[in-house]
C-alpha cells in the first residue's frame, strides 16, 4: 500500500486550543518572516532559491523546549522556522540570506546552508542523516542525556543514506531523533508516487519506533512528544512523522499541486483556524509579529554587504 496526498477531512479540523505567548509569538515570527521572504524575492531584492516553512511553523515550535543547547539540531532545505526556533534570530538569519554584514555565516551560506553552535542545515537530501547518526554516537559515548535531531521531508526517504543511518542507529541504540515532516509531496512529486509503503513501516523494519502526529495544536503535541523525546536520550531511536501541510510552494512560485490539495492545506492551517478561534490573543501578537519583522527588514537591508574572507 502506497501513501498518497492526504485529502480534505469530512468534517472541519478541530478547535485550537490557547497558545502561551511566547509559543504563538513564535508562530507569528516565523510566519511573517517567511511571508516577508517571498515579498522581497518578488521584489527582486534577493538572489539565489528560498524554500519557505509556510504552515509547518508548528513543527519546531513544539519541539523547542523539548531541545537543550547540548543537543544538535540538523535542518534541511526549508529550515528557517527550525533555525528562528532554535535561536530566535531573525536579523542574523536575514542578513545571511541578502548577504549583509551581521550575517550568520557570513553570507556564504545562504538561505539553506547555515552552521551555529551545534545547529547544522543542508540543501542537499538525505546528507543529514548520516552525519546526525555519527554525532549521536560521539555524544551516546561522551555526554549522556543529549541527542541528535535530524528534520527530513518525506521525499527523503528515496535516499539510500537515510536506510544506512537507521540501521546504524538502531544497532547502536543511539540518541538520534528524526523529524519527519511528510506534507505530502516531494519538490512535484506527490508522495503516493515516490514512496512504497509507509514511513512507519520502513521505521519498523529496523527496529525503531515511530510515532505520527496528525494535530497542529502545540499544546497537544509537545506532552505527547516529551516522555519520547526523554526515551530518545536514554537511546531509543525514534522517528517522529508530522503529517502537515506546505501552504506555499516548493521555493518560491513553483507550485504543481491541484487546486484541490492547495485548498486542503488552507483548511488545515493554524493560522487562520487561531484567529478564528482565539482572536482577542491573536491579534495583538499578529500585528506585534508583523512590525518586528517589518524592522527586521528595514534595519537589515539598510546595513553593507557582507565581507567573507576564508582567512578569517
């Protein structure tokens, strides 16, 4: 049985429950961060691809009080909500995609390859895994308790990589979290056509467990997700599969899908179902999120252009 796009509920998504503030002024960071992303591409006023995280934001943000600064965190391609998650930086992360001073990496890295602390991100498919899987080896040996995240997509899972670092890591019983954020499709490809079996499945055949989140409600994932996450650190591989939405599209108006899966992922996001549901919260942290990354923008693209030399 293949997995396919998964369609509109019969019945509309559930109530949303109250967010802390400092969970949905997240939310709100990353959304109007990555909104503001496609603006300036629009506008011409960036260069080089940006894969935004646009109705995924809830991912990382459930998972952030669940990572410690021990922990290493590996992103993907549409990793600047895990990063803004992670750091809460929203000038070093846009200086680093325009190129100007103050940026993370120099601006070298771009939108997709980004390297701080013990935060790693790739644009290549599938590198991750296998690197996590070392990490979480040297820190199994050398700092108990801490552990390996590693955020792929479903069209990882054609990756030969990934199916090499899951036997390793359950051979080993190692500290290795991996994210799994299945929105359904695959760059084009939807995953009814790229993927045999299920990724719970393909978990199972090496002896790892696996748990799926269909809920976009923060406060019902993280409870769920902390007593797994402690059992990871004690090291039991697991695989967490987020079966979520891509609002947007691929990078920046590449989008194949029909207009029916579109519509679905609309339905389904947080966004608009929290204001409905909670709009005397929502909309004070909204319009606070929006000036801040409107200031963001103002003093980042004020500031030079990045000077990088490999020498320093």
């Amino acid at each position: 049985m293949t997995e396919t796009l998964a369609p509109a509920p019969a019945t509309s998504p559930a109530r949303l429950s109250r967010l802390a503030d400092d969970d949905l002024a997240l939310l709100l960071l990353i959304r109007h961060f990555e909104l503001e992303l496609l603006r300036l591409y629009g506008a011409g006023e960036l260069n080089g691809t940006t894969h935004t995280c646009l109705g995924q934001e809830y991912v990382p943000v459930a998972l952030r009080p669940l990572l410690g600064p021990g922990d290493f965190v590996f992103s993907n391609h549409r990793g600047h909500g895990h990063y803004l998650a992670r750091f809460g930086d929203a000038h070093g992360l846009l200086a680093e995609i325009m190129g100007r001073e103050g940026a993370v990496c120099g601006g070298v890295g771009g939108s997709q390859h980004l390297h701080r602390d013990r935060y790693l991100s790739t644009g290549v498919q599938g590198e991750s895994l296998p690197v996590a899987a070392g990490v979480a080896l040297h820190l199994r040996r050398t700092e108990p308790g801490t552990l390996a995240c590693v955020h792929i997509g479903d069209g990882t899972w054609g990756e030969g990589a990934v199916y090499e670092a899951l036997n390793l890591a359950s051979l080993w019983d190692l500290p290795l979290l991996v994210v799994v954020e299945n929105n359904g499709i695959a760059q084009s490809t939807p995953t009814g056509a790229q993927l045999a079996g299920t990724i719970a499945g393909r978990a199972a055949a090496f002896g790892i467990g696996h748990h799926l989140v269909v809920s976009t409600d923060v406060n019902e994932i993280r409870p769920a997700l902390e007593p797994l996450v402690a059992g990871v650190r004690r090291g039991r591989p697991l695989v967490v599969e987020f079966r979520t939405h891509r609002l947007g599209p691929h990078s920046k108006g590449d989008d194949t899908r029909p207009p029916e899966a579109v519509r679905a992922a609309r339905e389904h996001d947080w966004y608009d179902r929290y204001a409905h549901d909670h709009p005397d919260h929502f909309h004070p942290l909204d319009a606070r999120a929006r000036a801040l990354v409107e200031g963001v923008v103002a003093e980042v693209s004020a500031r030079p252009p990045s000077r990088w030399s490999p020498c320093e």
